[in-house]
C-alpha cells in the first residue's frame, strides 16, 4: 500500500475510534441501583478523591477544564449525594470539593473497575512490545496536536 493510503487508512481508523470514544464517555452508565453517571462524572469523582480537598480551581487545572465545567459537575454531583462543596472560611471566594460516604465508596469501585480493564486491555495488546506502545503514545500526542492545531 503506498504512504499516502496507508496515512488514510489511519486516519478513518483514527476517526472511528475517536467516535467510539465520544460515544462511551456521552452515555450514561449504571453505577449504582439509583443513579447513572457519565464517564465525565465518574472520573470527577476520581479526581476529587485523589487529591487531598481540592479546590475548584486546582480540580478545574488537574481535568484541564474550565472552573466554570468544574462548577457544574460538581452541582450535579452535589445533588446526587456524591460531593459536597464548602466555602472556605478564611477567603469566602475559594470552594473545596470533598466527597461524601457516596462519593468515596464509586471512587473505590471504579479505581478497581479501572485496574480490571487495563489488566485486559494489557492482555489484549500483548503482541505489542514496549516499543511499539511508546510509539502508539507517540502518535496519540502527534493526532492531538494535529486536531487541536486545526480547532483553533
């Protein structure tokens, strides 16, 4: 095959999985017997309960997302029992982020959940060297600049 249809080749294989990707991460997903929760959601939570009582700021700079995204997942979550946000009580402007007895027990399952998959994601490439995966994380970051270059 010649580079330029190789190249094509990759890029609709690229597309195709950036479309599963979207996909997954847009569809709620039962975690509990009365809620669903989106991936964005889930992986807040995570967040939050790997940081020792962050604040809006510092979880909005650690996702890479705005304090005002930041603002209303953590309203979402507020409301369905898996944070708590706090005023500060030396500077009324600064929020922390705590999660609750809630928040902390999905924390937990989906920290082993993730373990889980990339065990069999690990299985599933195991044809692929060390090498070959530095070079596939190689490429992810080349197609991200590529796509965020051609966003702005």
């Amino acid at each position: 095959m010649e580079r330029l249809a190789l190249i094509q080749k990759v890029l609709q294989e690229h597309s195709a999985t950036s479309v599963a990707t979207v996909s997954f991460l847009e569809r709620p997903h039962k975690y509990t017997q009365d809620d669903s929760l989106y991936m964005r959601e889930v992986h807040f939570v995570v967040k939050v309960g790997s940081m020792d009582a962050p604040t809006m700021s510092e979880v909005a700079s650690s996702l890479n997302v705005t304090q005002g995204a930041v603002s209303q997942m953590a309203a979402r979550l507020e409301k369905k029992g898996y944070v708590t946000r706090r005023k500060s009580s030396q500077d009324k402007r600064v929020t922390t982020i705590l999660l609750t007895k809630k928040g902390k027990k999905l924390c937990e399952e989906h920290i082993a959940f993730d373990q889980k998959e990339h065990s069999d994601v690990s299985e599933r490439l195991g044809d692929f060297s060390d090498e070959e995966l530095e070079k596939l994380i190689h490429y992810e970051k080349i197609m991200w600049e590529i796509f965020t270059k051609w966003m702005n």
